[in-house]
C-alpha cells in the first residue's frame, strides 16, 4: 500500500504541474482574446464617432470661406490643423449690416470644430488692432473699420473651424445671421487619419482599467484550469480506492497493469472477476488494420494476495492508435446474461492514454429544442382530451 501511495503521490504531482502550464497557457490565451475583442471595439467606436463627426453631408452643406472681406479674415491664411492662426474680426462693418458697433466692453469669438461636435471648444477674447498693426497684416481700413483679433489654437483633428462673435457679456452676438461663420482647415486629416487618432487616444485613456480587466480575464482562465485539475484530482482519489494502473498514465503501444479492489464494489464476494478492455470510447477507427487494433479485449483478473482479499491484477496490451482506455467489470467473461456487471453506471471507467497515434476525438453534444405552434398545441390537447373520453366511454361500457 506503501508503495502504492508513493506512486500515486509523484503521479499527481506530475499532473498537477500539467494543470499549472495549462492554466499559464489559459491566461496568457485570455489576454490575447481580451486584447483582441478590446481593440475591435475601440477601432469601431473610433470609427462610429468619425463617422457621427465627418458626415459628409452636413460638412458639404456648410458655406465654408477663408474670409469675408470687410468683416473678418485669417491673416498669414488659411489656418492649419494643429497650428496657430491669427483671426482678425471688424467691430464696425459699415453697410454690411454685421458686426458689433455697440460692444462697448470689448470683442469674444466662440470656437468650435467639423460642425461644432464638441459644441465651443475655445472662447477667446479678442484685442484691438492698431492701425499700423490693421495695414501690417494686410487689413483695409476703409468706412471707419475698426479691427481686433485674436490667435487661435487650431485643432489638430479638425476639418472646418466654426465660429461666432459677441461682446464679453454676450449679450450682442453676430453669428452671420443665424448661419455661422465657417472656415476649411488647411491640411485637415482624412476620415482613416482621424480613426487612427481616435483609437489611439482611447487606448491610451483605458490603458489602465483594460489593464484591470484583463488581469480579472486571466485570473478567471487559470481558476477555471485549476477547478478542473482540481475536481479531476478529487476523482481520481475516489476512483483510487478501488482502481488503479501502473503506470498511473499509460502510453498507447505499451503494456498496462490494471488493479482492481472487487470487495470495494457490487462485485464484492463473487467467484470470478473479469474486466472488458474498450478503447476511444467505442468509436470506430478507420485506419487500415485499426478495426482489428481496437477490438475489444477481455481478460480475468487474478488476486495479488492468497485468499482473494485486497485487489486483483490483470495486464491488457495498448494499441498505438487508442487515446483512451475504457474499463468495465464483470463476473463472467461473457459480461452480459444474469451475472453482476461494474460499468460505472453505463459510463465505464475512462483512463486517458499519453502518446497515442490518433487524435483524441473529443464528444460532440448537440441540445435540440422544438416548441410547438399554437395550433399544434391546441390540437394535440384536443386530440388528447378525445383520446381520454373515448377510454372513459369504453371503461363505462365494459363495466356495464
């Protein structure tokens, strides 16, 4: 018994640190699952938020213009993505019917971007311009013009700049009658550009909590390993006490010694103990040769100790191409008729095979569910309710 607790001992610390390199493998999988499922989702939310901010058509709507003379310009041009530019705005605008001739306490402009998407982004107050500084930059002076302007921070994923003026209290507005004031950005980013910002940026932003999710996915993979190996250990020490191989994992092509402890069993007292040796889970194998290779094999146990007690030995031979050895107990040879028959509850006793051959097949289980129509439900009730009538009619008749 020693020995056979010694044995089993170095066994399951073998399979248990196969259970440590799959639950390593696990994590390491669920990472690049996580990583994987996590991109695709940040690349189409980039790609929803450009789609929602670059419509093609509310953009092409816009009447976009890198100036209008006597009312506002860019000076040095057309401002550029990412870039600084000088805006310069005329308070008094003559017959033009804009501006803010009464904005006493000074000049501001609203900002926004690609048909204000992020609403105002910048509020900037604007500062008069001298003369000299007007004429410097190109700024006609004509009809008591008074200019003021400003640098704005161009964004850098921007496509058109809109904007509107009002005094500092914001009580006076010029918005080009209701219209807005547009301007193309210079050098703008394409649709796949801005994507790729996007999703960069959001990948940084959510670095640190995917970061925690992931740990959380990988945590769960190796459990899971782990809760497996565990419940595979605990059976194992149950099936123990009655049955066992040397070697512990047998290897296809090899011999393998089975023992088996009848007294701990239905098959406790009897005459003769017979086992019945399956391979692959009864399936069929189609190589040449494999029908004769995985046939069955039957064979008698015989007692390690005089007298019959403790467990009993019999040694089966392993084809090549078998993966799993399937065991089941009997007290006949013909394991059939009237006899007692140990199978496991119709599930035999499973002992995996190391090294063999042919593939593992692993079981296929496929749930069917049919719910009836309505009408069909009606009828079978209908049908059943005469059924039961028609029995109640014949029971009254044969009474009487």
């Amino acid at each position: 018994m020693d020995k056979k607790r010694k044995l089993i001992e170095e066994e399951e610390k073998r399979l248990w640190r196969q259970v440590e390199s799959r639950a390593l493998d696990a994590a390491a999988a669920a990472r690049v699952e996580f990583r994987k499922r996590r991109d695709a989702e940040l690349l189409a939310a980039a790609r929803q938020v450009v789609a929602d901010r670059r419509k093609p058509d509310l953009i092409a709507a816009l009447p976009v213009a890198d100036s209008r003379p006597g009312a506002y310009a860019w000076c040095g041009g057309p401002p550029r993505a990412g870039a600084r530019a000088f805006l310069a705005y005329n308070k008094i605008q003559g017959g033009q019917g804009g501006g803010l001739p009464h904005a006493g306490s000074g000049i501001r402009v609203h900002m926004g971007y690609d048909n204000w998407w992020n609403k105002i982004s910048q509020t900037i107050d604007l500062s008069p311009l001298s003369p000299e500084d007007a004429a410097a930059k190109g700024l006609p002076s004509g009809q008591g013009a008074q200019w003021w302007g400003c640098w704005v921070d161009v964004p850098y994923s921007a496509a058109v700049l809109n904007f509107v003026f009002s005094d500092r209290e914001q009580r006076m507005w010029d918005n080009n009658n209701q219209r807005d004031f547009h301007t193309a950005v210079a050098g703008a980013h394409s649709g796949e550009e801005l994507v790729e910002m996007l999703y960069g940026a959001m990948k940084k932003d959510s670095a640190d909590a995917d970061k925690e999710v992931e740990d959380r996915a990988a945590l769960r993979a190796v459990r899971k390993v782990e809760a497996k190996g565990l419940t595979m250990r605990k059976r194992r020490e149950v099936v123990h006490e009655f049955l066992y191989t040397v070697p512990l994992s047998p290897k296809a092509g090899q011999v393998v010694d089975v023992y088996y402890r009848p007294e701990a069993t239905m098959l406790r007292g009897r005459p003769e103990i017979w086992l019945r040796a399956s391979w692959n889970r009864g399936s069929a194998n189609t190589g040449a040769g494999g029908a004769a290779q995985l046939r069955p094999v039957t064979a008698r146990l015989l007692p390690c100790l005089p007298g019959g007690l403790g467990f009993y030995k019999a040694t089966v031979q392993v084809p090549p191409s078998a993966w799993g050895l399937d065991l089941s107990f009997s007290d006949g040879e013909a394991m059939s008729g009237s006899g007692f028959l140990d199978d496991n509850g119709g599930l035999e006793y499973h002992v995996p095979l190391e090294g063999s051959a042919k593939p593992r097949q692993m079981l296929k289980i496929v749930h069917v569910a049919v719910e009836m129509a309505p009408i069909a439900k009606r009828s079978y009730a209908s049908a059943r309710a005469a059924s039961t009538l028609s029995s109640v009619g014949a029971s009254a008749r044969g009474s009487s």
